[in-house]
C-alpha cells in the first residue's frame, strides 16, 4: 500500500529525516513513535504532500507520489489527520464534514455525514456550532471523522491522544482498532509507545531522524526504552 | 437634525466606498497573506476600460469594464503571483509594488499623462433633496452597489461550496489543501472577487472625478490598506468596521474642523487612525491567519 524508501527530508541545511525506508501493507495498522523532534511529524508530512523531501521515493500502491502537492494526494486515497487536529474553527462542525469531502462529486457525501454524526454523537448535537467551541476530545473526534469523509484508503494520524484526558485517549485507541477492523490502513505516529505497541501489527521506533528499530508487540517495550532516545535516557513509553 | 441626517448620508456615501476597496484588499491577504498594492491599477485598468468602451451605452460599457478588471486580475495572478506564492510576506510587498508601477506606466504609455474623461449620464451627479438632505446621484449609486456586493459576497461565502472552501483557505491554507481543497482554484476565485469588487469601485469612481489617469489607483489603494489595517488584516468584518469609521471620521474632521483647518483634515483622520494602531496594533478585529 505505502512504501517510503530512502527518505530524507531537510529544513535548510538540516537533515530532520534521513534514509527513512519502511512499508505498510493493505489493511496493517502500523505505529511509527519516538522522542519529540525524532522526526515522525515530518515523516507524515512528507508522505501528505506538504514537505517535499530532498531524496528517496514514496509510493502508494507503487506510483510515485513524493513532491506531488498535498491535494494531489489526497486524491490517491491517503487522508492526515495532523498534529494538534487543525479542524476549521470559524466553520460549523457539519461544514468541516463537508470540506472532508472536497475531493468527492459523489451524491452519497449526505448520507456519509448522516453516518459519521451516528459514529460520534457529539458531531450531530453540535452540528451547527463554530467548531472551535468544541472540547479537545471533540475535536480530536471532528479530525478523525472529518479525514473519514473523503473515504481514505489509508489514514496518516498524527499523535491523535496528545492533550487528552485519559478516557479520552482510550476512546481514540479503540476507534482506531474499529477503523483497522473497517480495512482501513493506518499509519499510526504516537509518542504512547505502550498503547501503540498493543495495537500496531508493526511498529517502527524512529531516533535522530533515522529507524532505530522495528518491534512487533508489547513484549518488545524495553527494547523500544533503549531505542527511543539511541539508548542514552530512560524513557516512560 | 436634519443636519446630523446630512452627515449621516456624507458618511454612509463614504464608507461604502471605503468598504468596496477595502474588501478585496483584506480578502486577498487573508488567502494568501499579500498585501496586494497593485488592487489600485485593477481599479485604474477599470476606469480606462469605461473610457475605451464609451462608445457603447453605459450599462454595455460597465459590464465589459467590469470583465476586463476581473481577465486582468487572474492574469496579474497567474504571470506575477504564483510564481512567488509561499514567498515571504516581504517578497509578495515587493512583487506587488513591482506589479502597481509597471501597470501604472504601461498605462501612461498608451494613454498618455493627461486625465481621460468619461461622460456618465448626468442624473448621477444631480443631487436630490428629501425632507432637507442632499443626496448626490453617486452617493445612492456608491451604497447600493456596495450594498448588493457585500451582501453577495457574504451569501456567496457562507453557501456555496467554493465560499467554504475559501473561509477554509483563509484560516488555515495547508489544512485546506490536506483535504483536497485546489490552492490554485481558491487563489484565482479570490483575485477573481478583488478584480470584480475593483471594476465596481473603478465606476464609482469615474463617476465622482469624471476622469480615468494613470495614477488614480494610488489614493483608493492607500485607503484600503488603512480600513483593513483599522480593521485588523486579514479579516473581512474587519475591513468593512475600518472603511466605516474611516469614513465616518473623515466627515466628522469635517464637519468639525474649524474652516482654516479644513484643508489639513486628512492630517487629523490619520493621526486618529495612529492613535488607533498605538492602542490596539492589531487592529479592531485581531484574525489568526497562517500563510500559505
């Protein structure tokens, strides 16, 4: 489904992400998690469309889409749901349903909203209010279904429990494993390791912009400790 | 009383104006944080349109001015802007200075320095009296159509498909994108509008000065870029707040001056307007914008 090779992107002179290679296939869920700074956002960023990396290939279902514009892609099936939600705040919540459905001239955009207010009730009560009103959970809850809208193949989710409260981050979690169960690919970037470990078929542990190591479950969570930061801190994961 | 209604008028004849110039502006930074100057030479583009087509009747002549602003406004976009989209907001300033004085003497060169006048039909400089107030013919002309403009632009930006995608664009231009929204579509829609809205204000101009000129795009472009910085850049309720105190304060300087101050009133609206951005630098309605 995606396949990043070689990936290297640069803010000026600085490599943030270097020789980054790994796959998804059709219907994994796979996490990518490290330290801040370790380079995952930028990794997501790259495969979406808004940073153009300076070397390596992005492939999604073997075309090349890396330095195609991020509209571009989101026409090829991959939707992000970025760090900190990004929901249009001065638009209702029903309109950030539309505008999820941009790339669509379908007639079933109506129902899909009908069904995305039954999946989270919170989105039909609040429907016609600014969706900058809504609560972070909310609005967590508004990104996700907003990303659903345009019928993804694969979801690109940026740290979507960060700033939550705990009940909150177990909702997320579950929702995730429903999408998975639904035959959605999800590329998964978490800095809640345990969690991402527990869900994830495959999760990759990214430091100082390289991988640092592949784990495949929560048996593997002190190896990822040590891998988290190149070994040097000890981490809560 | 009747004399407060008079000011009233003066002031609501200026502001509407004011608020036909100051949308596009804040409409265009708002999209893709331009501050364009060169919306002054759409206006000027506007004005030598109604001069060229003279020969046909008014309402014909108007209508295809009005096409000629908007082909040049996607055209300006298309040669001068996109190609330094993403640039910094220093870039974009200079870029559209660069635009505004090439535009300014081609205009010279083919129509030389001397102002061209545009005959308008004489009932909209006749003024009518009701009830002891004076209402020029262009002051009614000036409201409603920055009436009918306004209020299409809000209809057109709260329900329809592509005003969504533009108050979408205007908040956060990369979301947008990451749902699918065509940066290029929404940036030449939005040049489209400021090129509509200028064409319109072109008229209203030609008609008060009876005159197309190279360099008449200077004053309307500095008034739109103090509305929308009163205002606060980038947000549109905030334009039309600063075009309406912008002109309320010019009638009022007026009004109250004392006769040999008179000729310095715009000294004192700017200095009010100074005294404003000391206060809230901002500008009355403070928007969050990313640039694109």
């Amino acid at each position: 489904m995606l396949r990043v090779d070689g990936l290297e992107v640069r803010y000026g002179r600085l490599s943030a992400v270097k020789a980054v290679s790994f796959e998804v296939g059709e219907g994994e869920c796979i996490g990518l998690i490290g330290a801040n700074g370790a380079g995952k956002t930028t990794t997501l960023s790259a495969i979406a469309g808004i940073l153009a990396p300076a070397n390596g290939t992005i492939e999604i279902e073997g075309e090349e889409i890396a330095r195609q514009s991020p509209e571009a892609i989101v026409r090829r099936g991959v939707a992000l749901v970025p760090e900190g939600r990004r929901i249009f705040t001065t638009l209702s919540v029903e309109e950030n349903l539309r505008i999820g459905a941009s790339i669509r001239d379908d007639d079933e955009v109506g129902s899909d909203i009908e069904r995305m207010k039954e999946r989270f009730p919170v989105l039909r009560r609040y429907a016609d209010t600014h969706a900058g009103k809504l609560s972070g959970g909310e609005q967590q809850q508004l990104a996700i279904a907003r990303a659903l809208m345009s019928r993804p193949r694969l979801l690109l989710l940026d740290e979507p429990s960060l700033g939550l409260a705990p009940l909150m981050v177990d909702a997320v979690f579950e929702l995730i494993g429903q999408l998975r169960a639904e035959g959605i690919t999800i590329l998964l970037v978490e800095q809640n390791g345990r969690r991402t470990l527990e869900l994830a078929d495959r999760t990759y542990v990214i430091a100082s912009g390289s991988l640092a190591m592949t784990a495949t479950g929560p048996e593997d969570l002190d190896e990822v400790e040590r891998a988290y930061f190149g070994g040097d801190a000890a981490v809560e994961v | 009383m009747t004399e407060l209604i008079q000011h009233f008028v003066d002031a609501a004849g200026l502001a509407s104006l004011y608020a036909l110039l100051a949308l596009p502006v804040a409409l265009i930074y708002g999209i893709m944080g331009l501050i364009n100057f060169a919306h002054g030479e759409l206006i000027m583009i506007g004005a030598y349109g109604l001069f060229i087509f003279a020969a046909v009747t008014l309402p014909l002549a108007a209508f295809l001015a009005l096409v000629l602003v908007i082909v040049a406004a996607l055209a300006m976009e298309r040669a001068a802007f996109r190609p330094v989209r993403g640039s910094s907001p220093e870039t974009l300033l200079v870029t559209s200075f660069a635009v505004s004085f090439l535009l300014q003497n081609v205009a010279l060169m083919i129509f030389g320095s001397r102002p061209k006048s545009v005959e308008t039909p004489s009932v909209l400089s006749q003024t009518v009296t009701v009830g002891g107030v004076q209402v020029e013919g262009v002051t009614i002309l000036s409201v409603g159509l920055a009436l009918v403009c306004i209020g299409g632009l809000v209809i057109f930006m709260r329900h329809t498909a592509f005003g969504m995608a533009m108050r979408a664009s205007a908040e956060d231009f990369t979301m947008a994108r990451l749902v699918g929204i065509r940066a290029n579509a929404v940036i030449s829609g939005t040049f489209a509008i400021s090129g509509a809205a200028a064409g319109v204000a072109a008229f209203i101009l030609v008609v008060q000065g009876g005159s197309a000129f190279a360099t008449m795009g200077l004053t309307p472009v500095i008034i739109a870029f103090v509305a929308t910085m009163m205002g606060g850049l980038g947000s549109l309720s905030g334009a039309l707040i600063g075009a309406c105190l912008l002109g309320a304060g010019t009638v009022a300087f007026d009004v109250m001056l004392p006769t040999q101050l008179r000729s310095a009133r715009d000294a004192f609206v700017y200095g009010g307007v100074l005294l404003l951005l000391l206060v809230r630098p901002q500008g009355i309605v403070a928007s969050r914008r990313e640039r694109v």
